[in-house]
C-alpha cells in the first residue's frame, strides 16, 4: 500500500496488539494471526510469521480485528486458567 493511500500521521505501537487480519496477494487473501505494529487512521502496518520468517504489508484498518492472547484470557478468567 503506497504512502499515499495509508494517509499521514503514522501512530507506532510501544508494544505491538495482537490481531487478526486479511492480507492481499496478487491471486488470493489469507487469514493471518499477527501483531499491528504501527497505524493510521486508514490502515495498518500487520506483522506475521510466514513460512518461517517475519512478513508485514500496510492494510486497510477495516481487514484488522484485535484478537486475545490466551495469557490475556487466563488474567480476566483465572478459574479458566490451566493448572
């Protein structure tokens, strides 16, 4: 996504969030589990595992839910904790 299109004013994450996130290649999307890194206030800088390595692409904010990490979870729900 061009500078342009992600718009100005780009907020960097102290700690990345967790997400979920629809990301585009040229012949398919796919689903990733992954960290919002940084944003604006039309998109979204994802950071993911792929095949091993590290990957990021600029989406659109509207392709970006938060996920919970199950630490996350277990703090909020201790009796749902695993022993």
């Amino acid at each position: 996504m061009s500078e342009d299109a992600r718009g100005p004013d780009v907020c960097h994450a102290v700690t990345p969030a967790p997400v979920w996130a629809w990301v585009q290649f040229p012949t398919f999307h796919i689903r990733v589990k992954g960290f919002a890194k940084s944003w604006t206030r039309d998109a979204v800088l994802v950071e993911w595992a792929q095949f091993g390595q590290q990957a990021d692409a600029w989406v659109w904010r509207s392709a970006v839910k938060h996920r919970t990490l199950r630490a996350d979870r277990a703090e909020r729900h201790p009796g749902n904790a695993p022993h």
